[in-house]
C-alpha cells in the first residue's frame, strides 16, 4: 500500500477554514486530521463538533478525528454524528480500552489508538487485532510546531513486529514533527499515514508540500 498524508487543520487559518479545506479536497492529501483537546488530558483547548460539522459539509475525504480528552467514551457518538470516519483516543486517557474499542467500532466507524512519547508498543499486545489504526506520537501532544522525537523510529519497527506477529490490520500513523526531511525515512520503516500540520500550512505553498509528502 502507498502511504497516506494527513494534514493537521490545527495549524491552518480558522478565519478562512473552508478555503483551507477545498485547498486540501484538492490537494492529494488522503485524510483530514483534526485535533480535539480539553485542557485536562493536554495543556491546550482547541475545538469540538461544531467546527468538526463544518469540515465535514465541506471536505470530500474521511476524517481523522484524534481526541485528545479524558473520558472520550462519554462523546463517540456525537463524533459519529459530527462526521468522524477514524476516532482516535488516547491510550493514557481511558481505563477501558477493549469495551471502547468495540463502542467506536459498533457506531460504524474506524476504532484507533494513540500512543503517547512514554507509551510502550507493548501495551496493545492484547488488542492489536481489534484495533484497525495505532497513532504513535512523535511529540507530546498539545501543540502543533513541536520537534520530532527520534525515539519513534525504534517504537515504529516494535509495532510492525506486533502486528505481523498478531496478523492484525492495523494501519501505523505518526503524528508531530513530521516534515519533509523525515518523511522518507518514516516510510521506510513502514509507516502508512503520516499526519502534518506546521510543515503545510506554515510553508508558502501548502497543496505543493502535500503533494511532496506524498511522494
Ligand atoms: C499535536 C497534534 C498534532 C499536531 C501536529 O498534539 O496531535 O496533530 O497538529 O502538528 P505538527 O505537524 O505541526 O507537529
Ligand atoms: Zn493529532
């Protein structure tokens, strides 16, 4: 499979958000990521569905909707309803994480898990055959324009190992930090959605970076 690029509308320019997304629909960017936070699982509040609602009028691509919230369980359904096809959530913010796995699934959309920096692949060994995504941060999450930790490489490879291993589907997707220096070799170690937000919408031709990213 070739991969897929996801741009991060946390880093575009909310005051002309349906420009930023016809420029994506007509990009070769694959999925739209968008970013939930709290500000009591991430130090940060960014936004929920009514924003997500308006992306989903206007975008002709799935939408990636990666919540970074405590209790996300208590919202699934109004993510559905909002327009999400992938929900996310956070391994650290849930107690439950099979149960919630199959409430994604069950509400017709793609169930991910994400890792945080400090997270162990190893913690999904019971459940990568019911996971259809697993989000592995690059950086701590909270903010866009942060410094790709290079210990993902090496997280990256024990995760692929996990998944041949356990003949699961999931698809592997890395988040923070990504640009056009280490996308290559994010690829190489097998990563299939690369999600990017500053390195697009901060370059002078964001659909031009897309499509380099896609490359
Ligand atoms: C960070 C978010 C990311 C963020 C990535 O907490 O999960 O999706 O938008 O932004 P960049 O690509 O700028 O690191
Ligand atoms: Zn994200």
């Amino acid at each position: 499979m070739t991969h897929l690029v996801a741009p991060s509308l946390l880093s575009a320019d909310f005051g002309q958000l349906k420009q930023e997304v016809e420029m994506i629909n007509n990009s070769q960017a694959d999925w739209f990521h968008l970013d939930v936070m709290d500000g009591v699982f991430v130090p940060n509040i960014t936004f929920g569905f009514q924003i997500i609602k308006v992306v989903n009028e206007y975008a002709n691509k799935p939408l990636d909707v990666h919540l970074m919230i405590v209790q996300p369980e208590r919202y699934f359904e109004q993510f559905r309803d909002a327009g999400a096809d992938i929900l996310s959530i956070q391994y650290e913010a849930v107690t439950h994480l099979h149960r919630n796995i199959q409430a994604i699934k069950e509400l017709g959309m793609k169930a991910g898990v994400v890792l945080n920096p400090h997270t162990n692949v190893s913690v999904l060994e019971d459940t990568i055959s019911d996971i259809d995504l697993v989000l592995i941060m690059s950086v701590n999450p909270g903010f866009g324009g942060q410094k790709f930790i290079e210990n993902t490489y090496q997280k990256i490879t024990r995760l692929k190992e996990l998944i041949l291993k356990k003949k699961s589907n999931a698809l592997i997707e890395v988040d923070g930090g990504v640009n056009l220096e280490n996308a290559p070799k994010l690829i190489k170690y097998g990563v299939d959605v690369l999600v990017a937000g500053n390195t697009i919408f901060s370059s002078s031709d964001p659909m031009e970076t897309i499509n380099l990213l896609k490359k």
